[in-house]
C-alpha cells in the first residue's frame, strides 16, 4: 500500500513539529534536573562537582602534589610549549635573547667591541685615573667576586677553619 503525495507530506511535516517540540523543551528544561553542580573550594582552584558527590568530595582531600626536582623545574622552564620534549629552538632561546642583547646594532653580526663590551666597560671603570693602564690596586678591583663568606682576617671560611685546625 502506498501512501499519497499529499499524505506523505502531512507525515513528514508533523514528524518534523513533534522533533522541534522536543527539542525545545529539552533545552527549557535543561537547567531544572537533578544535575545540579555546585562549587566546591579548594586550595588552589575551584571545582564544580555535581551535587550527589558533594559530600565525598568535602571528606577527601586530594594530596598535594609531590615537590618537583632541581632538574623537572629547569626542564619545565625551557619546555616552553609543555609538550615534554624540548626541541632545538626552545633550547637555544636564551642564547639567541643573549646574542641579542650584545648585538647593539641589531644588524645580525658581532664585532669584537660589542662581544667585548661588559669587558671593555669594566677597563674603563677599574681605570680609576683614566690613564689607559691598570696598576695592580686597579687590576685587584676587577676580581670576580667569591661566594664565601668573609671572616674578620679576611680569609674565607673554610680557609680560616683549616688554618685553626693545622695549629
């Protein structure tokens, strides 16, 4: 048996309301149901959890997470894009920001003289009578300085403790 043009219009036309008219009140009512969320507070983050786990999740508290090394810092610090590889780019990144910055002229080169130029600067100012020439109280100002700590003789600490225990 089959069914008139005009029937089967008629068909597809009230399959098509009763579809809209679901929908419709599927999206009016989304917002009434049982899953209902509320906001739980945490320590450093909000949560939304549905409201039937609200009690289990005020009982259990997540540990904190364990203290990354030396090593997973400096890794995490260059990986920049936090895929857990570290490609050659992000690698070199901050050597080209160095390379960058002693390259004054910004034309892609380096002369000696801005190579140079935290060394050049510390000439002139260990020069302190302008002459061009260091004399050793001038050199001795160029020293890099050391981490240890001082003792009142001046010598360092480890030194000073090794020099008591010889005696």
């Amino acid at each position: 048996m089959m069914l008139s043009r005009n029937s089967g219009r008629v068909a597809a036309i009230f399959g098509a309301v009763v579809l809209a008219v679901a929908g419709l009140l599927l999206w009016l009512g989304a917002g009434k149901g049982e899953a209902q969320a509320t906001r739980v507070e945490s320590q450093s983050r909000d949560v939304v959890l549905p409201a039937a786990l609200e009690d289990e999740a005020m009982l259990a508290v997540p540990p904190p997470p364990a203290p990354r090394t030396r090593e997973q810092k400096r890794f995490a610090r260059i990986d920049r894009d936090d895929d857990g590889r570290i490609t050659q780019p992000e690698y070199l990144v901050q050597r080209r920001r160095n390379y960058d910055k002693l390259d004054t002229n910004a034309d892609g080169r380096l002369t000696f003289e801005e190579y140079a130029v935290s060394g050049i600067e510390k000439f002139r100012t260990a020069d302190a009578n302008g002459n061009g020439n260091l004399s050793p109280p001038e050199f001795a100002t160029t020293a890099a300085k050391t981490r240890s700590t001082q003792s009142a003789t001046g010598k360092c600490e480890p030194c000073a403790m090794a020099s008591n225990e010889e005696r």
